[in-house]
C-alpha cells in the first residue's frame, strides 16, 4: 500500500491525469472499482500498490512519475510517432487529437464504425452519470431538510 496522505492524493490526483479524468466517480470508473472503495483508500490514506503498478504498465505510464511525480509521465513508447522518437508524451488535449487522427486514418471502415458506436455509447453513459449524480445530490439534500 502507498501511504501518506499528502502522498495519496498526489496519486489519484496523478492516476486522474493518466486517465484523462477529472472527478473521483470517473476515475473509479476508469480502474474498474467502486466509488465507495476509492472513498476509503482517500479515508485510510492507502492506495493499493498493485494497483498503481497495473495502472502504470497498462497505461504505458511511468511508475516513479505516477507514485512520486519525477520523470516524464509516460514511458518510451514502441510506436513509431514524433513523441516516441523524441522519447516524450503527448501532453496536450491537441496533441492527443492529432494523434488519435493520424491512428484512425490507418483503420479500416468496420473499425471505425465499432470505434464511433464505442465512443457514442460512453458519451450517453457519461451524461446518465451526470444526470444521476444531479438526482443523487438532490435526494440527499431533501431527505437532509426533512430530518
């Protein structure tokens, strides 16, 4: 387990960043676990170290930049693009965009239609989330008022 509490916040705040989140619900989302239990590492100050690992080799990511933020974030990449040549990572949402572009331009028609079903099927799920935690807060807030 990576304890500290200063230390475990810097980590989820760094796995945040790999993922390409900004809440806590959507980084629970993205490391397949429950909201709860990402509540209780931040409670325990305790995030599993396995975890860290995993997410690090399967993300491609640096495991001393995303335990204790020193290097480039993402390791060398095998692929043939400018980042993997220069030996750094993308880092902007633009330079993201332009490699997705670039990789999407290679694929063939069924793929790219599979891709744009996936991705219209997250975006849907995304908004239903926002939409139900707006319904959960406001719940919570009218049972609150009537105890």
């Amino acid at each position: 387990m990576i304890q500290h509490d200063t230390g475990v916040k810097a980590v989820l705040s760094r796995m945040k960043q790999l993922f390409g989140v900004e809440k806590d619900a959507e980084l629970a989302r993205a490391l397949d676990i429950s909201p709860q239990t990402l509540s209780s590492w931040r409670q325990r100050s305790a995030v599993p170290y396995a975890l860290c690992v995993d997410c690090a080799k399967s993300q491609g990511a640096s495991l001393d930049w995303l335990l204790y933020g020193e290097g480039e974030m993402m390791r060398e990449s095998t692929i043939n693009t400018p980042e993997a040549k220069t030996g750094s990572a993308p880092r902007s949402r633009e330079s993201l965009k332009a490699r997705l572009i670039e990789t999407l331009e290679g694929l063939a028609t069924d793929d790219l239609e599979d891709l744009l079903n996936d991705a219209t099927k997250r975006q849907r799920l995304r908004e239903l989330e926002k939409r139900f935690e707006h319904l959960q807060s406001h719940f919570f807030e009218t049972t609150q008022r009537a105890v």
